[in-house]
C-alpha cells in the first residue's frame, strides 16, 4: 500500500475515533457541570403563543445559595432532546436586580404556581422531603428559555419565553 493512501486511511480511522470520542460520555472521577441534575420535577408551561405546553420534565440542581438551574426535556426518554432550560432564582435576588416590567413579561413567582397544584416534585418517596422542596422553591422566582420550538424536527434559533399557568403580575 502506498504510504499517502496508509496516511489516508489512517487520518480517516482517527478522526472516526475523534468522532466516536465526541458522542461517547466522558469519562472523569471529578465529575462536570452535567452532573447532579437529581431533583425531578414535572410542570406544565404557559407558551408565548397562550396555549400550554409539556409538561416537561425538569431535572434540577443548585448552582448557589440564590439559584437553582434546570434542564428542560419533554418526556422522560434517555433521548429526549433538550428542549429549554429555568433558572430558580431568590425573589430577594430576583427582584432586586430585574426591574418590574421585566419581571411581569419574564418571571413567575413559584409559589403562585405551586399552588396552582400543577407542579409535580418526581421520584421522592417521603412526602416530608417533597414538601421541603416545595417550600424551598416557594421561595424563588423563575425564568423559562424554551430553546426548540415543538413540532420542529430541528432547533431553528427561536428562543421563547412561556411563563407558569396562572401568572400573577406583580405591583410593587
């Protein structure tokens, strides 16, 4: 065989093993910021276009003492794309630092829409421990980006922001 052809070859092995390297999980004993993304919550969402979306599968994990970021899926398939994220967000933090109008087109108080009854906390068995979070998350403001619009086979670059069902504006 030709040394060019050898070459060839060789490069086209290495980059399908480039390839593979890139699709396969990494592996690391420090882990990454993919990891701990436990808390399984389940909510509907109020869709920019007024009809309700989902729900959608929301696997949680705080990043501070003031916020907590979510990963949004549409089901809970090992291949369901991700389709948005939430950010959790103190409501002292929060409304301190967004002004209202802001605020009333954007955010959502947690507890108004944990009280709506639609949130669901998943995969917790002690009812103590679900309330406990409830509780915690009744204590934040949140922010929706839905990244993939439903129906497309593909992200086309809309960015949207729903909001909770039952949405409260706020006047102070």
């Amino acid at each position: 065989m030709h040394r060019s052809m050898r070459s060839m070859i060789m490069m086209g092995a290495l980059s399908l093993l480039a390839m593979g390297m890139m699709i396969t999980p990494a592996m690391s004993e420090e882990g990454g910021p993919a990891d701990g993304f436990g808390l399984h919550v389940q909510a509907p969402h109020m869709m920019a276009d007024g009809t309700i979306g989902g729900p959608y599968h929301h696997y949680c994990k705080g990043i501070s003492d003031e916020m907590i970021q979510c990963l949004l899926f549409p089901s809970t398939d090992p291949k369901a794309p991700l389709v948005g994220i939430e950010y959790f967000v103190g409501k002292e933090l929060a409304r301190k630092e967004i002004p209202l109008i802001t605020w009333n087109r954007n955010f959502h108080d947690h507890a108004v829409e944990i009280a709506g009854g639609r949130v669901k906390i998943l995969d917790i068995a002690d009812e103590n421990k679900v309330k406990e979070i409830a509780e915690a998350a009744g204590k934040t403001d949140g922010i929706i980006f839905h990244l993939w619009p439903e129906g497309k086979k593909v992200p086309d670059g809309t960015v949207s922001i729903p909001n909770a069902i039952g949405h409260q504006f706020r006047t102070e």
